[in-house]
C-alpha cells in the first residue's frame, strides 16, 4: 500500500482536542504538522454531531433499561433482574467512547471486583454478584439505588461532552481493545458470563463510528473501508452463531477454539480499522 | 527534543556511529536541522556511507536471489518460527499478501521499517518500530507452503490442487510420535533468522501484522544457539543435552552438494518449485531432568560420541569420519547400533541440511519441569529420500527416544526466490 505523506492534523483547530496536553509537550510536532484545513472539515463537524445524537439516544436508553433493572432488584425480582443485566449494559458499552470520558463515574457504574477498593465497589458488577454469587437481591437495594443515581448523573453530563473527530477515530478501535482485553477473556462479566452482550455491543458501538466516518473514509482510500466492512461482517456472522433466542449463550459455553476464533477475527477487524485515522488527511 | 540532543552527541563520532539510515530516519521525524546547520546533511552523508555501509554490508543477507536466504545461509544466533493458518478463501487475497510480504521482507532484511513513518498522528505508525536504531543482524526470512494450502478437508481452496507435488504431503506417522494439534501442521511458514531476537521478533511481528484478515498465527516457537560473541572459535554447537549438534551437515558453500541435497531441481516435480527446498520441522522436547541424571557413560553412548571432544567413538576429532565396522574386544560394534550418530548416518546414502536451534518455553505447566528441547528445521530436496527414511530408522531404535519426545511436525515447500520487483511465491500463483 502506498504510504501518504500526511500534512495533516487538521481538526485540531476549533475543538478541544482530550488529550491535548501531550500534544502541547511537543512543539516540535507544530513544525512537522502543518495545521491545513482539511477539505473535509464541514464533513466531519456533521459526523462528530451525528455521533453526539447517537451517544445521548443510547445513553438515553441506559437510562431506562438501569430503571428497570434496579427497580426489579429493589424489589427482590431476582430472575428478572438476572435477565435485564446483560441487555441493559449494551448500551452503555455502545456508548463507551463518550461514557468513559466522565473518569469519576465510570468506575461507579461499572468497575469490576479490584478495580476500586472493596469499601467503594459498586455499580452494575457488585450487583451481578449478588444476583449470580449470593443468589440474593437482599442487600443490594442500596446499590441499585446508588447506580440509578450515578446513571441519571452521567445522562445530565453526557450533554456537556465535545465530540471531537479525534474521539471518534480512537474510540472505534478503543472498543475493539476492550473487547480484545476483557471481553475475550471472560473476566468482564465474570459471575453472570454474559460477556457475549458487551462484546457485541462493543462491535456495535465500533461500527456505528465506521458508519459515520465512512462516506470521508471511502474518499480517501475506498479499499480500506471494503476490507473494514468485509471483517465487520466477518464478525458478525461469528456472533450470530452464538445468538441463543434475543441474546447469547453464556461465555462458558463457548469452546476454546471458539473464543480463539473471535479474538482473531476482532483483531482482523481491527487492524484495517486503525486506518480510520485517514480521514483526516487532506485530499 | 530528546532526538535532536542525540544526534549532537553522536556527531562527535561521526561515522562510526551514525548510519545513513539512522540519518534518514532522523530525518523523517523532523528535527535534523540542527545538524543541517551546523555540517550540512550532504557532507555527513559522504563520510558516514563509506564507514558504515562497509560494517552494515557485513550483517545484511540480500534478500532477493535465484533462492530464498535462510535455507543456505549460515545459521544466526537466533530463530523466531511460526506456522499459520489462511483464513481468507479468496486467492488474490493470498497473492496480494506474499506480494505485500515480499516487499516488507526485503526492507526488513536491510534493516529498515516496513512502512515510511507517518506523520499523521491520527494514524497508527505502519512499522512497529522496536527495531529502529538496530542493525538488519543478518535477518533472513523464508517463506514456505504447506499441503494443507493446496487442499484442506478435500477442498482444493485456491485451484492450486494440481500444483501440488507429491512430496508436499503430512509426513508418515512415526514410532513414538507424540504429536500435539497446537504444534502441527499450518498452510503457510515464515522463518526469521537473525542474530538477534528482537529483530527476528519484530520481522515477524509485522509480518503478521500485514497479514492480518488474510492468515492467523496457528503455532509459533523461538529458539536459540549460542551467540557467536560467546563462541568466537565458531565451533559446532551443542545441543540442551550437551553435546555437538550437527557434525555431519552437507557444505552450505558447495553449490554441486545443494543442488544434490537441498534444492529442487528441473524434473524433480512441478516446476514452480525449482530452487525451492522442502523444510520439515519438528518441535522435539527433550527431557532435560532425566537426561542430567545419567551417567556420562550413557550419555556418550546415546550419540555415539564423546561428549568434550565431540569425535565419534574411537577417533579423536569432531570431524573425523565415523568408523562403522571397529568392533571392540566383546564383539561389538564401538559405535553402538541404537546409538544416534549410528542410526542417524545409515549408509550414508541420505543427507539433509540441519539448521535446528534450542527452545525452551519456561516450564510444562503439567510436570514442572523445563519445556525445553530442539526446535528441528531440516532443507531438502526429497522428503521421501532423506529426512523420512532417517526418521525411521531414528524412531525405530535410537537410544535418544528415551530422552525425546516429538511434540509438534510440520512440512512445508520453500518457495524458489525472486527479484526485485517480483515476489516470493509468483511461479506457484501466476
């Protein structure tokens, strides 16, 4: 393939780039980097707007779904809660470019056992223990009334989020890391085993971003968004395999050479995927 | 900035230290002019290219040739092996990648990135980057075909069953074979030589990379000898067991001997294998805690030969032919007849070209013990001919079984080389 000689960080100007003290520390990048504007730039500004909408309309749904989950385990309706967890988490995990930006609320929703210390664990696994572990909804009300807070919370902030196109192009492949680190390994949901729903809403929050970008994408380089699209539906086909009634068998009951054919073929996806950075060079 | 003081500093030495490619390189990140100013990039060039290609020249094995390098070349410290599996069903995907393969390898065995350093940060760098700064180490990279590339589960995957030539097939099963799926067999082999790991390592890496929604890695091992700064006598190496390891191999510098030996020739098979070579591998672990509890004497007797000296039983220098016929005063032959030189030798009628390295792999989670053993890679241009009909008799008896066990087997079909402009692998897809 041929290799572009790239002029471009282009969308740094107006927004807010996150992560932008690293780029500070380098001056000398300024030099190399000649802040053209890109012939995509409107494009872009319409994509990261589209994104924004999608982001708040899952997270939107979050909400909900965390209202009734928590609400059955207030009231003690273990089986009900057991079957709303996995579901209800998809559209966090969709979303989990923007959610993840609040640092001080991710980890309430949804550290795992570890993560945080044993006093501060709560959120969406402390109550998956409970439901899988100690069979029990007793004592969890406080958790659950804790998360619904703490969801409501992030809904309220998600509206103060700049999507820049630079939170796009990492978060597409950043879900796929996640799916590579802790979703292939089963230790995401590790009591409930549902780990097949955050995988595949992973994916799907991946391919939402892909869609957007796609149209600028395909102006620079249409063979790389063939071969995404190609590996997304290689993926995919892998996850309908596993599709029990709405949702997905339990990650326990996949082989090992199952779990080793998703995770290569989630690298496959993901190495094109990487590309997706060229939409901000100029044409 | 870091790079800038660097490049200052190693001005003062110019030219031992600073190779054009190191110039470049800096170049490319942005950031020379300091030395721009100071001597102009033109004039350091002059004195850098004469010095330091001279000493470079000496640890790059060209990559393009009549043949594939690191079949004949002569053996680097290190190997980083791994077989794979295709996964794409398409065959320009296939032809595409060893064309995509070709390309990288030959930059990689000049020591350079596969890919130019982008400046867009927005995008990941195209070359993994763990090699930069270090010298090409002698990297040789070989690319083979496995039988299950022609068929697979009776598929003929890509049109190339009537390619297939009658040697490439999975080898016999052997007497003692041990075989384990995760260390069997593959559709394709990459073998990366060089004198140093991490620049096997990184070839490799990228490799893979490259590859990536085209072919999986099925099974991957590295191995070792000992380095050629630790034995500047340049003497034959010893195995994990101790002793001399490959005595006998054919002389990679007779061209009438390779062709006799180790390369295919017209009329052999198909043609699109002429100057290929067939490579078996065997991932033989060796039991290492057992062995050391033997005595010397034993041990002599399991090869045959002199453990210190390595001389085969009755001569005094490594080197010195092996006398089949002494007999000592009982009766019995002095080279004992399940012995490993004895067997290994037969008649003497079969030769290959034995480029093995060491593993060890930490431990075997199931004993405790060291996963350790020999990585085997053996050239040839006649499975059937030579390394089969010695494995047998080698199976059959050798006294070495009780120490050994053949884990992991493969055989593959190296591919004829090319030139520049063409790839590797062109007379078998086109």
């Amino acid at each position: 393939m041929k290799l572009l000689k790239v002029s471009g960080t282009i969308i740094l100007s107006s927004s807010l780039l996150f992560g932008c003290a690293s780029n500070a520390e380098k001056t000398s990048t300024s030099e190399k980097v000649k802040a053209k504007a890109p012939t995509s730039q409107a494009e872009l500004t319409g994509v990261t707007d589209e994104y924004r909408a999608y982001a708040i309309g899952e997270i939107e749904a979050f909400v909900k779904a965390t209202d009734a989950f928590t609400t059955a385990v207030k009231n003690g309706a273990i089986e009900q809660a057991k079957s709303l967890y996995g579901p209800a988490r998809m559209h966090y995990e969709r979303a989990e470019p923007i959610a993840e930006v609040f640092g001080d609320l991710d980890p309430k929703i949804d550290a795992r056992e570890g993560d945080v210390p044993e006093a501060e664990w709560g959120g969406y696994h402390r109550i998956e223990k409970g439901l899988w572990i100690d069979k029990t909804t007793k004592g969890y009300e406080q958790y659950a009334e804790q998360l619904m807070k703490d969801v409501n919370l992030l809904r309220a902030k998600v509206d103060t989020v700049e999507v820049t196109p630079e939170l796009l192009i990492t978060g597409a492949v950043d879900l796929l890391n996640e799916v590579s680190t802790s979703k292939v390994t089963g230790e995401e949901d590790r009591y409930s085993h549902t780990d097949l729903y955050d995988f595949a809403a992973n994916v799907e929050g991946a391919e939402k971003i892909y869609q957007l970008l796609a149209p600028a994408l395909k102006k620079k380089d249409e063979a790389v968004a063939k071969e995404i699209e190609a590996r997304f539906t290689d993926v995919y086909n892998l996850l309908n395999q596993h599709k029990k009634g709405e949702g997905y068998k339990l990650y326990t009951e996949l082989s090992e050479g199952e779990v080793k054919g998703l995770s290569q073929a989630i690298d496959a996806l993901a190495e094109p995927l990487s590309q997706i950075g060229l939409v901000t060079e100029a044409s | 900035m870091e790079k800038n003081t660097n490049i200052i500093d190693k001005s003062s030495d110019i030219g031992k230290k600073i190779s054009r490619r190191d110039i470049l390189k800096t170049a490319g990140v942005g950031g020379v002019g300091v030395i721009l100013g100071a001597s102009g990039l033109g004039g350091l060039l002059s004195i850098t290219e004469s010095k330091a290609t001279t000493k470079e020249a000496h640890e790059i094995v060209p990559f393009y040739g009549k043949q594939q390098s690191g079949i004949t070349t002569k053996t680097q410290n290190h190997v980083y092996f791994v077989s794979l599996d295709v996964t794409t069903s398409k065959k320009e995907d296939l032809v595409q990648l060893f064309k995509d393969w070709t390309k990288a390898s030959a930059l990689l065995s000049e020591g350079k990135a596969v890919g130019d350093l982008s400046s867009n940060e927005f995008l990941p760098p195209k070359d993994t980057g763990e090699a930069a700064g270090l010298s090409a180490s002698n990297l040789t990279v070989t690319f083979g075909v496995g039988p299950s590339l022609f068929v697979k589960d009776s598929q003929d995957r890509f049109g190339l069953k009537h390619k297939q030539p009658s040697e490439l097939v999975d080898l016999p099963k052997f007497p003692l074979d041990a075989l384990e799926d995760e260390w069997t067999g593959g559709d394709l082999c990459i073998q990366a030589c060089a004198d140093d790991l991490q620049v096997a390592f990184h070839a490799v890496r990228n490799l893979i990379r490259i590859a990536r929604g085209k072919a999986i890695l099925r099974w991957a091992q590295t191995g070792f000898q000992r380095t050629k700064q630790a034995d500047s006598k340049n003497e034959t190496p010893r195995n994990l067991f101790g002793f001399k390891d490959g005595s006998i191999n054919p002389d990679v510098n007779d061209e009438k001997e390779m062709n006799k030996q180790v390369w295919v020739q017209p009329g052999d098979g198909p043609d699109w294998l002429v100057n290929g070579s067939y490579l078996v591998v065997r991932r033989i672990q060796m039991f290492i805690e057992v062995w050391d509890r033997s005595t010397l004497k034993e041990q002599e007797n399991t090869f045959g030969r002199y453990r210190d000296s390595g001389a085969p039983f009755g001569k005094k220098n490594e080197f010195d032919p092996l006398d089949l016929k002494h007999k000592n005063d009982k009766g019995e032959y002095s080279l004992p007849v399940n012995s490993h030189t004895r067997l290994s030798h037969g008649d003497g009628s079969q030769q290959i070209l034995r480029r093995a390295y060491s593993y060890s792999d930490g431990m075997d989670l199931k004993t405790g013990s060291f996963d350790a053993g020999l990585l085997f890679l053996c050239f040839q241009r006649s499975p059937s001919k030579q390394f089969i009909p010695i494995q047998n008799r080698l199976a059959k008896m050798d006294k070495l079984n009780e120490y050994t066990s053949h884990k992991g087997s493969a055989i593959f079909a190296c591919l004829p080389g090319t030139k520049p402009g063409g790839f590797i692998g062109e007379t078998l897809f086109n």
